[in-house]
C-alpha cells in the first residue's frame, strides 16, 4: 500500500522517532501507537468519521488496560470491548463534545484525566501550526506534550468505545526501580512551565496548569520517588516540595484539587509537603 512510509533512523528514542513521523506525514490526522500495545482493528475509522462530523482538533476514545500475555491471537474487536476502560471520563469533560470550547472549558480539558496521547486522534495542523513536537532525550515527554497542546485545542469529540488497549509492562519506564531517568520528570516539567510562560498560556490557564503542577509533577514525582527507589532521594523531595510552595503557595485551594482529590490523599499529601523527611523515613521502614 503507497499510502504506507516506512523511515529508517538512527535510534534517537520515542520523542525523536514521533517528532520525525508527524514531519513526514501527508495525512491531515496523526495517531500514535507504542509499539507493544494493541488497538481494535476499527480504531482510527471510527475516530476519524467522529472527527469529519464534527471537526475536532482531537477525537478521544475509551482505552483498556491488558497484562503483557493477554490479546494476542484473539478477536480484537470482541476483546476489546469486553474490558473495563481504565479511565472513567468526567461528565464535564463529554460536555464539551462538538462544541467550540471556552478558555475556562479548555481547563477543564487539560485537568481532567482523559488518557495518553495515543488515545487521541490529532489534527496534524493543530500540532505544525503551534509547534508542539516532543523534547527529546528525555522520558515522560507525554506529560510535557499533552499539557501544551491542550492549550490549543478548540474543539475536541470522544468515541466512548474501547478501542485502545494499553499494555501493562513491569520493565516500562514509568515501572522500573532504581533509574536515573525518573529524575526526568524534574526537567520535563520544569520545561513545561518554562515553555508555558514563554507562549503565554501560564496565566491564561493557571488554575489547570497549578493542579497539573501540583498533583503530577511535585506529589506524583515524590510518590515515584518514594516506591520505586530503594534509597528514596530525599534532597529531591525537599526541592520538589520547596518549588512547590514558591511556584503555587496556596496549592491546596485549587478547585480541581478539592474536586479530584481523597480526604485520606490530602491528609497525606500535606504530610508529604511539610515533612518530607518524616514521610520519606516512614516509607523505608516500611518498605514502601
């Protein structure tokens, strides 16, 4: 099939290979598939037709998780729908189908779960015209990606079938223990806030970008810390929990917080932020 382009590259990582791939494509839409997943043979028709219908900048669809053994060999569109999507989307987020969005609107977009990148069917323009490529040699580039290009988006559509099925690998990156790499999440969203206030999206969408900020990159990174390191780095948690409070001094009134977090998780999470080395001293000899 001609429509097929097959590149070859010098091993430059997931960024590089992504940010090459959306270059040379002629197409007007962009998926993305990690290469040890599987999708539903109907996915991208389906997101598509929804995204002519309605032309959407982004068409979601529902995605499950699998374990590393499971899919394969099987009737793919039977399989997948016999799964439990892994992300129930809030009721707020499907009000926005169709319609062109609101910058109060498009927070709710960017602050409420919805899925990876690769849940997304992606308006090439949007993301050529806005310069939104990924930072390469560094991981957790998803974070850094779907923050900035959200911030774009003016009309979005969901397709509520599961048509996306995510592999859980022991070995991936977010689960390995003990790599140097997890330090990236450090530098990738700090970047992020660089790059926001340099395109002028930070104050436009503060209240999104500071429970971003807050629940993914400070508590989320210190939690990552905490379990997957057998020696958690507690000079970084110090720093997290310091950049926080002068990034966002009152981070724990922020709306979607209140809304999206436990009673129990708060209690823990304002543990976490004024002592940081009791916590961290409490999850050793616990053995997380």
């Amino acid at each position: 099939d001609d429509r097929v382009k097959v590149i070859h590259k010098k091993n430059g990582g997931v960024s590089s290979a992504r940010n090459l791939g959306v270059k040379n494509a002629n197409g007007d839409y962009i998926g993305f598939v990690d290469s040890d997943d599987l999708i539903d043979p109907n996915m991208y028709e389906l997101m598509y037709l929804k995204a002519q219908r309605t032309d959407a900048d982004v068409v979601f669809c529902q995605c499950a998780e699998i374990k590393e053994c499971e899919g394969l060999g099987e009737n793919l569109i039977d399989y997948s729908q016999k799964r439990i999507p892994f992300i129930e989307w809030n009721p707020k987020l499907l009000k926005l189908e169709g319609k062109t969005i609101s910058d109060s609107e498009r927070m709710d977009l960017m602050a409420y779960s919805i899925g990876g990148i690769w849940s997304g069917l992606w308006k090439k323009e949007l993301i050529c015209k806005n310069n939104v490529f990924f930072p390469e040699h560094l991981r957790y580039e998803d974070n850094y990606w779907m923050t900035l290009i959200k911030c774009y988006v003016s009309k979005v559509s969901f397709v509520s079938q599961n048509l996306y099925l995510y592999r859980k690998n022991e070995n991936s990156t977010v689960n390995s223990r003990n790599k140097m790499y997890h330090y990236d999440r450090i530098e990738i969203e700090n970047k992020l806030l660089k790059e926001l206030k340099n395109r002028n999206q930070y104050l436009k969408y503060y209240i999104a970008i500071e429970y971003i900020f807050t629940y993914r990159y400070v508590l989320n990174t210190c939690y990552t810390f905490l379990v997957k390191f057998d020696n958690p780095p507690t000079s970084k948690i110090l720093e997290l929990t310091r950049e926080l409070g002068e990034e966002f001094p009152k981070w724990w009134k922020n709306k979607y917080y209140h809304e999206l977090t436990s009673t129990k998780r708060k209690i823990i999470n304002m543990l976490m932020v004024r002592f940081p080395k009791i916590v961290t001293k409490i999850y050793q000899l616990k053995g997380h």
